[in-house]
C-alpha cells in the first residue's frame, strides 16, 4: 500500500501535524486491518518494550516531541503502580501506598517513545482534594492520550461516570482499564467488566481489566497505547515480522541445540526420528508465534516436504570425502543446520504462506553447516561432553548473528 511508504517518507520531519490528517483520511478498514496485525502475539512486556524498541530502530523514528500519555482516574485505583511499570527508569518510579491521596502532584518520566504522567486522584467532590483534582485534569487537558483507570471493586458509580464524561469530552485518543482485577473471582469476572462496561456506556472488550500489582495485561495496555499513535503504529506493524522472527529465532536455537547434542552420535548410525519429532515440535513453536494452531501431525508434514533426511546423508558423504573434520561433529553441524533451516522455513511459512524453495533450503543448510564445523572445530580437539558441546553450540547460535532477519535471508540467498 504505497500510502504507507509515503507515510514513512515523512517520518523524520515535523511529523504529528502531517500524519494525523494522513492517518485520519485512511479508510477504517485499512486502519483496523493494520492493528489486527497485533492481535494474538505472545506477549509481555519485556518482549512489547523489544517490539517498540524494533520499531523505532526500523523506522529510525526520530522521537522529537514525545507523546504525553496521562494516567488519569479516581484517588488510590493504582495509576501510580501501572505507571512504574511504563517507566524504563527505577529511579522515576513513583509512590504507591494504600493511602487514598498518595500522590499530590503531576509527575512525567520516560517511557520508550512515549512520556507518561502519574496524576492524584481526579474524583474530588467538594474542597478536600479539589487542587490535586485540578492537577490531574489540567495533565488531561495536555494529554495526546489517556489511560483512563477505575477499580474493579470501587466499579463505575456517580463520580466515577462523572469523571469518565469529564474526561472523554476533551475528545483525547484513550484506553479504559478496570484495575485490580485480582481481586475479583475468574468466575465473577466477565460480570464485573461486563458491569463496569455498560455504566460507562461501553462494550465489554472496550474495558481492558488488568492488574497493575501483578503485571497482568500491562503489556496489552502499552501496546494499545503505542499502537493507536499513527507516528509508531506503521513501524511496529512493518517491525512485527522482526519481531516475530526474534521471538523464532529463540525456539529455533534450543532446537538446533538439541538436534546437534542428538547427532553426537554420526548421523549414519542415528535414527532420524528424534530428530524430525525435535524439528516438529519446532515447527509447532513457531506457528504458534504467528498465531497458527497446528497439528504435530501437520507439522511433520511440513518438515517431511524438505526432505532433511536425504539432505542430511548426502551432506555428510559429501563433507566427509573433504576429511579432517571427525565424523560427530559433522553429524552434529548438520543436524544443527537442518534445523535452523528447517525453522527459517516454518518462519517463511507462517510468514508469508510460501514454501521456501528447494534449493534455498539446501543452500541454507549448506552454508550453515560450514559456519557450523568451521566454528566448532576450533573449540574442541576431541569429542566432547554433552554440557560444553550444548555451549559452544549456543555461542556459535548467537555469534552468527542470525537472529536478525535481514541476516538469515542474505543466507538464504547466497
Ligand atoms: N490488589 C491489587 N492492588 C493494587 C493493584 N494496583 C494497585 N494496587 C494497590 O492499591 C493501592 C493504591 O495504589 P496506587 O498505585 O498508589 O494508586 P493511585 O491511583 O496512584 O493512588 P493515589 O495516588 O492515591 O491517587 C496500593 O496499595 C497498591 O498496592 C492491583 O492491580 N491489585
Ligand atoms: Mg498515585
């Protein structure tokens, strides 16, 4: 979509005054297409704060005016806990206690591409509290987004509906989450929400219930408010399949590793079927990163179209007639590469819904297996143990620096 290009074109200038126009004039299905892309991806928030940090990298977004996201809601709901979770710097973190009123005046700290405000509580009536309410609504009035907070106990009632159309006619981009869900029963919960919901005159999934002291949904909301700003929502969708590969490439790394201990023993003499039932699980892993669900059954399938077997023996023939490399560890190098292989496919796979062609499987494998024996042989002068052989087959993984997809698909070319 060629809009998207020319969106990022203007990225590094003045941008919020160009792109909201821009973000506004696209039709609501692109929109919507564009953040269902988010949905279903493991989550938590050190891998959101990975996510943001790719996206930024990605698009080399130059955060100039940083967007001020304000944490706003009645006296002691926890915006002070949720907002240590967004702060990247201990040192900002804010008071929490259970006293009603902690917090007396606006604090903002760094959070990633983005600034956040603890506000007081905003549900003062009558003198007492009017200041810090007047402080927090003013925070409001400033805000390019809210995190609109109330407390799945307290629930919605006068003043918290009062505060809620308060705050929602100063038309800001927002997010209702009901705090303190830990303290409801599971069994309770949809009433709870469903409850909170329609006092507000909302629906039920426009109320995301979370727990601030447990951690629990933080991420969703960080990614909700990351993704509803037009200057970041492009780079995270274009950074996703990065992204999805980091996650990949982690799942990727404990197989190889357990296919090369497996292949210790030369490949001629081990049975395949270990190895295909590691590389299937794999395979499972990674679907499930690109939320597909499927079968073992499917996912050996998928690894029998390669042919790893066939691949793995004529490598090894090949390889061994060149001499000088001992018989396990280029088992083991091939194993480990078949599997990498193997994965880079699933990724192609779920990616994109192409299977990865033949012969750049082959070639992958390959040239996978020569960084492998090259690096491997050098550490170990005899065979050795399973544990140091798991290591150096670690530190081989991360110093291929393959774990960044532009490097894995130039591999796959060559
Ligand atoms: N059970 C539970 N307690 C929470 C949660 N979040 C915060 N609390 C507790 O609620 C109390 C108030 O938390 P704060 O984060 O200080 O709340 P606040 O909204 O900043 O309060 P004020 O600054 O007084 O307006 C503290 O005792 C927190 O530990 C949660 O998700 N679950
Ligand atoms: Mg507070």
């Amino acid at each position: 979509m060629p809009i998207f290009d020319d969106f990022l074109k203007i990225f590094p200038e003045k941008t919020l005054e160009i792109l909201n126009p821009l973000w506004e004039a696209l039709p609501e299905d692109d929109r919507q297409a564009l953040k269902e892309k988010f949905e279903g991806l493991p989550l938590n928030l050190n891998l959101v704060n990975m996510l943001i940090d790719l996206a930024v990298v990605q698009a080399k977004v130059i955060v100039g005016h940083k967007s001020q996201v304000v944490i706003v809601g009645p006296a002691n709901v926890g915006k002070s806990t949720l907002y240590n979770h967004l702060v990247r710097e201990k040192a900002d973190h804010a008071e929490v206690s259970p006293v009603p009123g902690t917090t007396r005046i606006n604090q903002i700290a760094d959070a990633g591409v983005f600034a956040v405000i603890d506000t007081p509580g905003a549900d003062a009536v009558g003198p007492v509290g009017e200041k810090e309410k007047e402080e927090a609504l003013n925070a409001a009035q400033e805000a390019d987004f809210l995190v609109i907070m109330f407390d799945a106990i307290q629930g919605i009632k006068d003043s918290e509906l009062q505060l809620y159309r308060q705050l929602t006619a100063l038309h800001k981009p927002h997010l209702v989450v009901l705090n303190k869900i830990d303290l409801v029963s599971g069994k309770h919960e949809p009433e709870v929400i469903g409850k909170a919901a329609s006092n507000l005159g909302l629906e039920a999934t426009k109320v995301i219930p979370i727990s601030a002291k447990r951690g629990l949904n933080v991420p969703q909301v960080l990614l909700g408010i990351v993704i509803a700003d037009p200057q970041l929502l492009i780079p995270m969708a274009q950074a996703l399949p990065h992204y999805r590969w980091k996650l990949t490439w982690r799942v990727i790394v404990t197989a190889a590793i357990i296919s090369g201990t497996i292949a210790l023993v030369p490949l001629p003499l081990i049975d395949f079927i270990p190895l295909i039932t590691n590389q299937a699980t794999m395979v499972l892993s990674i679907a499930r990163i690109h939320n597909y669900r499927i079968t073992l059954k499917r996912a050996r399938e998928l690894v029998a179209t390669f042919g790893i077997g066939l691949l793995a023996r004529t490598l090894f023939q090949q390889l061994s007639k060149l001499g000088g490399v001992p018989g396990w560890l280029l088992s083991s190098a091939i194993a480990a590469a078949t599997t990498v292989a193997m994965g880079y496919a699933a990724s192609v796979w779920f990616e994109k819904g192409e299977r990865l062609n033949q012969k750049t499987f082959n070639t992958l494998t390959k040239n996978l297996t020569k960084f492998f024996v090259d690096n491997l042989k050098t550490r170990f002068k005899r065979k050795p143990s399973k544990k140091s052989f798991e290591q150096a087959l670690q530190d081989t993984l991360e110093d291929s620096g393959l774990s960044d997809l532009n490097a894995i698909d130039q591999a796959a070319k060559e």
